[in-house]
C-alpha cells in the first residue's frame, strides 16, 4: 500500500475531525436535510474548480448516473442528513463514537453482500483500535445506556450506511470513472437527493445562508469536509481499500483532541494520548498486507491492475 495514503488518511481525519462541531452549530438555523443539501453543494463547488484547473474530463455523458444517485443516497445524504438528526438529540462527541463503529460495518458488508474475505489481522487490528477509542474517550461499561434510543438508531444506521456506501464506491470505480468523476457525481447526486426533501419539509433562507456565524461552518463542512476530503477519501478506496479507507472514523476523535488543544486550549489528559498510539497500531494492523486473505487472480476487488 503507497504510504501517500496514509498521509491521506490522516489529513482525512483532520478535516472530519471538526465536523460533528460545525454540523451542531448548522442545526441552530437549518434542517438536517437542509445541512446534508448545503454540505453537498459547497462541496461540489470546490470539486469543479478543482477539476477545471487540473483539466480532468468530466465524462458527464459516460458516468452511470443510476448507479450513482443510489451510492450517493446511501453512502452521503442519508447518512449526512441521519448524524445531523442524531445529534439533535444526542451529544457531539457520542455521535463520533457510534459514528466510529463504520469499519466494522464495511467489513460485515463486503462479507455478507460483496463475497469479501477478511483475514485474522484485520480483525485484531478492528478489535484494538476498537479498545483504542474506548481508552480515548474514557467510554466506561454501562455509559452507552442513557444515550437517547432514537439518536442511537440514527447513528448506528448512518455508520452502516457508510459501510455499504463504501463498498458500492469500491465497484463503481471498476465501471472506468476517475476518482474526480465520482467524487463530483456523488455530490451532485447527494445535492439532489437531500434538495428535494429539504425544499418540501424544511426551510433555507438567505440571512441564515449570509449570516457571519454560519458562513465559516458551511466552510468547515462544505468545501473543506466534502469537496477535499471525498477527493482524499476516494483516492484511499481507490489506492488501498474499502475497509482502510473507512478507518478515518477511528482517527477522527483523535484529530478532535489536537484542534481543542490547538485554538480551545482543553487539557489532554494520558488516556487521550495512549488511545491515540492504539487507534494508529489498530489501524496499521487492519490495513496491512497480510490483514486480508488475497483473492485468486482476476477476482480481487477493486481498480483491475494495467
């Protein structure tokens, strides 16, 4: 695997790592809908501009575009629009916990659905930087029950929506489109997707669009958390696999912990540093050669080899 993506996957996570604040401040003047609509659309802005100065070709015409409003439902607006709904009902910080349990689903997925083979490693490596998060975030046994049912259920559907989401992504990119092509087509799907149930049930108005406090936020989550990190996110599908690649959930809690000591000044306490070191040894582990059993010749997943 290049070490580019691990470089990757670890400016993925800071980008992601301030979403779920940025995502909680958005749902003072709009609809979890409405979020999942914005997110997109400054997303794809960033994208296009990105793709005009690169000259990369658009293929408008070549994209499955069926094939990609349902991966862009299930693997972006959907979940989007379930974490904002989430966390109106439960805290920030539990909403990255349950948001972190995303690779287990991928692999349970590829497995269940995709014919995917994992390999012991994979999952020791799930299994410690599970413990990692745990030790991070102080998560002691009993805590998880006074979390609210229904925002629990959400997150839970979110996180399995990415693993399926991630997958599907994974075998779209077999059908000859560039990482740029579904990058853009995603967004532009998920705009549409999410639009049309924001216009019909919930309402975007401009001095909230052009407000001072909101423009930052739309910034934080819109260009930055979806225009460049799909593009960084694809090309970790692309270049190593589903599963790493949705091993940016574990991370982001991490990255949390640096922005509240970089500008919030927040105490980082020694559990915060040592589930740091067994998140990044769970996720060296689970995305290492030999974490997964290797198909035979002509059956692996992914971009077939030139």
């Amino acid at each position: 695997m290049p070490r580019l993506v691990y470089v990757a996957l670890l400016g993925l996570s800071l980008i992601w790592g301030g979403s779920f604040y940025f995502i909680k401040m958005l749902l003072h003047d709009f609809g979890p809908w409405s979020i999942a609509c914005l997110r997109s659309s400054c997303g794809l802005v960033v994208v296009l501009l990105i793709m005009l100065a690169f000259r990369k070709p658009f293929g408008f015409r070549t994209i499955p575009w069926g094939a990609m409003f349902i991966m862009a439902a299930i693997n972006t607006a959907i979940p989007w629009t379930l974490i904002a709904f989430s966390e109106q009902r439960i805290p920030s910080g539990m909403a990255s916990i349950l948001n972190a349990t995303t690779p287990v689903w991928t692999v349970l997925v590829g497995m269940a659905f995709f014919r995917g083979r994992s390999g012991r490693m994979q999952w020791v490596g799930l299994g410690i930087a599970t413990i990692g998060l745990l030790v991070l975030l102080g998560v002691k046994p009993g805590s998880l029950l006074s979390v609210d049912g229904i925002g629990f259920a959400g997150m839970m559907c979110a996180a399995c929506c990415y693993g399926l989401g991630s997958q599907l992504s994974k075998r779209l990119s077999v059908r000859g489109c560039t990482m740029y092509q579904i990058t853009y087509g995603t967004l532009l799907s998920s705009a549409v997707v999410s639009g049309v149930p924001a216009l019909m049930t919930e309402s975007i108005t401009l001095p909230h669009l052009t407000s001072m406090s909101n423009i930052p936020m739309l910034i934080g989550l819109g260009m930055f958390g979806s225009g460049f990190a799909y593009i960084l996110f694809y090309y970790m599908v692309e270049k190593g696999s589903a599963e790493f690649a949705s091993m940016v959930t574990y991370l982001v809690p991490s990255t949390a912990l640096v922005w509240g000591y970089a500008l919030l000044h927040e105490t980082i306490k020694w559990n915060m540093l040592a589930g740091l070191v067994v998140i990044l040894a769970g996720v060296f582990l689970a995305g290492s050669k030999g974490s997964r059993r290797e198909r035979p010749p002509g059956r692996r997943e992914g971009i077939p080899s030139s």
